[in-house]
C-alpha cells in the first residue's frame, strides 16, 4: 500500500556508496533474521494444548495465517497470527507469511468464535504484507482486510495484539485491532516496506535503509507517536537468540495485560478499543479558512 | 525539423496518474476513442465522452458539484491540515508539498460536504486525487471519520466517493491507524443502520480500498475504473507476468462479486438517490 509520489527526482546512476547503517535498519534486519522466532514457535512456548483450526469455510485454508484454541496459562484463549516459514518449503507452504483473503476470513471466523464463547483473543503480527498477487485481488484482498478492521471493533473479548516481527502493513492490520498493541523490541510496523518506499521517493530500492528511518518504523518511534501501548523486551542480540526466554517475557507481558483487560465488561471492551483508536494521529491543526 | 515534431514530451505535466481534462480549447480529444469531442457537450456529459462512454477523471469539487442539489453544500473542516508527524523528508520536505498545495487552495485530500441530494439531506466526502494521490493521513482519517460521527448523529445518510493510491507514506504508521478509525466508526454507523454508500472512482487502490471504500452497505463503481489492493506494477513484480487484460478494472470486480453494480455518471445521482429512498422512506 503507498502513496502516489511524484516522480521530480531523476533515476539515480552508479552504483550508490554503502550506506552507513542505521537503528531502524538494524532493527530491520533483526525483524527479518532467518532465526527470528515465528507465531508458531510462540505458541509452542507460550500455550499448551494447542488445537488448529483451519478454512474459511468459503474457499479454502492459508497457511499463512494459523490459529486455533489454546491455554494461557490455564486460561482458554484464540490464539492468530501470520506465520513465515523457515526452511524453503516451509516458506512456500505460508508463502513467506503473506496471507490471502481466505487467511483474513479464516481469521475472522476464528475471532468471531471466541468472541460468541467470551475467550479472549491473542493475535501475533508478522508478515512483510498481504499477498500481492492475481488470485488475492480476485477473491477480494482489499475487502478480506477490510471486513478485518471493522468487524475486529465490534468484538467484546480482550483483544491483545502484539507485533512480533514485521508488521507489514494493511497485511499485518488486519489482525491488528487490540486493546492492547504491543510490539517486541525489534520488531517494526510500517505503512509500506523500507524497499517499496525507497523505490518511489528515491527511485532506487536500495536506499531502503534511508527510507526505513526516515519512515518511523521502529518501537521506540511508534510509542513516541501513541500507535503502540508497550515494548517488550528482547533477550540477548534479540529474540532469535533465545527463543525461550524471549516467550518467557513476552508471555507475561500478555499475562498483565490480560489481568488488566478481563476485568471489563463487553460493552466496555468494545468503547475502550475504539476510544483507543479513535485517538490515535491527532497531528492536524484547523486554519480558519 | 520536421513539420510535426514534439517539442514536448507527450504527457501533461501533472505526470503518470494524472488524467486532466484539458481545459485550454473549446475541442478536446477523447484519450480513450481518440475522437474530437466539443468541450461543452463533455461537460454537459458530465465529463463523460458522449461517443465511446469513456470517464474522464473529474475532482472533489466538481463531484460535489454533480451531487448535491443545485451545487448547494457545505464544507466542514475546510482549514484542517497535517502537521507533519514524522518530519516527513523525501525528494523534498513533506511540509513543503503541504505548503504548495495549499497554494492551489488544497489543504488535504477530502472535501466533506453535508447538503441536499434530491431533498434528502446526507453527508458526503470526495477524495480528492490531485492532492498528494489521493493519499489518506491524518487529516482525511479524521474528516472522515467525524463525518460518519456526523452522519449518525444526525441520522443522514453517508456518501464516500474514493479516488486514491492509499495511505500516505509520508505520514507512515499514523496513516495506517487511520484504517482502523475510519473503518470502526463504520461499524458504529452500521449498528445505527444508517446507510452508508460507497462509490469507488479511477483510482482506488491500498488502503483505502482495505478500509472504507469496500465497507458499503452498497459498493459501487463508475465504468473502467482501476480499483484494487496491490497495485498493478507491484502485482507484475511480484509475478513477473503481464497482467491480463481489464484486470483490477470495476467489470472485472464486478464479475468477482466485489461491487454491487457499475453505475455510470450521469446515472450516478439517481441510483443513489433511489437508494436510499428504498433504505430510509
């Protein structure tokens, strides 16, 4: 997703010198590491007696979004998120973690579930962005994320979403209608890729890493700009590198904010999150006109 | 030289995405059918091309103009403006495009406007296309939303006419959040069952197809335009294939079951306005 930009500088010759590498970028590449723990390995550390659910009931199962019933600590819960893959074919199988429609739907109905059965709902974010391919636009991606968004806002369970990798986008918003945003230490959230945005605004991809700073993604900027409630933690060089501490953590941070959340009544739930969003970009002034 | 040469580049210099009607002679040519058509019967046509059905690109304040009653309306935050929360810097300062388009008398991308269509007093928002794409921020996240606040208080029906290429990359994540406040306050618009029609125009595309543009009680979109999430060159990279032929075009969401119906221009006011007699009289 991006704006239109105009085009007024010219393509860049030569290859450009190396950029210096930067925070944002850094964090970049750690949201993206090869050994970065996924949904699936958080699930696995965080609940017991996971049960998948698959489809949408309509066209078919994604494996790019997995979900299902689960415990946290002994507290029944749904439990989505967007899930990459590790190895090649493990990468095809959820291609690259970017959904299709029928992966917003399935979550939906997941979400819609819980929601009748009063279990609350965890999703985790993580994928560079919604499919962008034929068969998505033609079984209606932009109305799967959309439906996603305003349905989300009507469900009266705790919702407590984190951001545990790449937040990419409408792709990653879909799941992204919390009560509760958190977002892992280096983990990003971005409107559009560092990439797709250095290919409009410089004309070159390659000034990604200029474009990942200057595009606020990290979790110290979303916080300072109110998109973002918390950071958790990282141990070590980030999350890949223990796996099991890095679950530890996260997993009582979602624990406080469970506590915090279930207190709530349904209509209470409903207002809190919508409050919360309705608030949220307040950087406009009224001129008198 | 030759007789015919261009001495400019064939273009207009609003560039790719750009589609003006040209206004400088009484004949204009027809992009699409290449045929002269006299510029007053286009406008009579509501910029439409009398011979081949082709829509030209029109902006907010003609829209607005279209619909309601005898161009009768008003505007609601017609002063709003970004304030530019990431310190914005591209090929140029974000805050310096803001400025240059507040010259052309633009200060974001909507115009929302409450008046009458056909007597019956609703709320409508354009999206105006010549104002950074299109693109949604800050500002139109808000506008918009408090028109559809707007429209539940007062129990008026809401209209949301799109034109744009997505949330804006110059305001990053704060552009994406306003998905999210837009589309939940359609929610609370939905729970009060006041109708909410969506028209989609050439372009809709990004965000704003994944948020409000596809949430209406009724979707509809003008002939031929392109509406999608992905764009099309971002598709062609991702596949390294040519797209097929009328791809992404309102016929073909149409025949994928994401409108509700293709309505042409000149028809649009009346099947809105019939619309909404048979959702609220």
């Amino acid at each position: 997703m991006s704006s239109n930009a105009e085009s007024e500088q010219p393509a860049q010759s030569a290859t450009p010198a190396p950029e210096p590498p930067n925070p944002a970028w850094q964090r970049v590449q750690l949201a993206r590491h090869p050994k970065r723990p996924h949904t699936l390995d958080y699930i696995q550390r965080m609940f017991t007696g996971f049960s998948e659910i698959a489809g949408d009931r309509a066209f078919g199962e994604d494996a790019a979004i997995v979900g299902g019933m689960a415990y946290f600590r002994g507290r029944p819960v749904m439990v989505v998120g967007q899930q990459k893959g590790r190895d090649t074919k493990q990468k095809l199988l959820r291609n690259f973690g970017m959904p299709k429609p029928e992966g917003y739907r399935k979550a939906l109905r997941l979400m819609r579930l819980a929601a009748k059965f009063g279990r609350p709902i965890i999703t985790m974010l993580d994928t560079p962005g919604a499919y962008p391919g034929i068969d998505a636009e033609e079984r209606g991606q932009a109305e799967a994320i959309a439906l996603n968004l305003r349905e989300m806002s009507r469900l009266g369970v705790p919702i407590i979403v984190i951001v545990i990798g790449e937040g990419g986008s409408g792709g990653a918003l879909a799941l992204g209608v919390g009560n509760r945003v958190l977002i892992l230490q280096n983990a990003v959230y971005s409107v559009i890729s560092p990439e797709s945005c250095a290919a409009i605004i410089y004309r070159d991809a390659g000034k990604a890493a200029q474009a990942a700073a200057a595009l606020k993604i990290t979790a110290p900027d979303l916080l300072g700009l109110g998109l973002v409630d918390e950071i958790v933690n990282e141990p070590g060089e980030g999350a890949h590198t223990d796996y099991d501490e890095a679950a530890q953590w996260l997993g009582d941070a979602i624990a406080k904010a469970l506590d915090e959340l279930s207190a709530l009544a349904p209509k209470d739930l409903i207002d809190h999150r919508y409050d919360k969003f309705r608030k949220m970009g307040n950087f406009f002034v009224e001129a008198t006109a | 030289m030759a007789w015919f040469t261009r001495k400019k580049p064939p273009t207009e210099a609003g560039g790719e995405g750009e589609r003006h009607v040209r206004t400088e002679g009484l004949w204009l040519k027809c992009e699409s059918c290449s045929q002269i058509v006299w510029r007053k019967t286009l406008e009579e046509n509501l910029q439409v091309c009398p011979q081949c059905g082709f829509h030209f690109r029109i902006d907010a304040a003609a829209r607005l103009q279209q619909l309601f009653d005898g161009g009768q309306f008003e505007i609601h935050e017609p002063g709003m403006a970004s304030t530019d929360p990431l310190n914005f810097v591209d090929a140029k300062p974000y805050k310096e495009r803001l400025a240059a388009m507040v010259k052309q008398g633009l200060r974001d991308a909507v115009i929302s406007a409450s008046g009458p269509l056909d007597g019956r007093p609703v709320n409508i928002c354009a999206l105006e296309l010549k104002f950074i794409g299109g693109s949604m921020g800050t500002v139109m996240g808000e506008k918009i939303t408090r028109a559809v606040e707007r429209s539940i208080e007062r129990r008026h029906p809401l209209i949301i006419v799109s034109a744009s290429g997505g949330a804006r990359m110059q305001e990053g994540a704060v552009s994406l959040m306003q998905l999210v406040k837009i589309s939940q306050a359609l929610m609370r618009l939905d729970e009060a069952q006041v109708p909410y029609i969506s028209v989609l125009t050439d372009p809709t595309t990004g965000g704003v197809t994944a948020s409000f543009a596809m949430l209406g009680d009724l979707n509809i979109a003008e002939p031929g335009a392109l509406i999608g999430f992905a764009g099309p060159r971002v598709i062609e990279q991702t596949i390294r294939q040519k797209l097929p032929e009328g791809f992404q075009r309102s016929e073909f969401l149409l025949k994928h079951g994401f409108l509700d119906a293709v309505v042409k221009r000149p028809d649009l006011k009346s099947y809105i306005s019939a619309s909404l007699k048979f959702f609220c009289d």
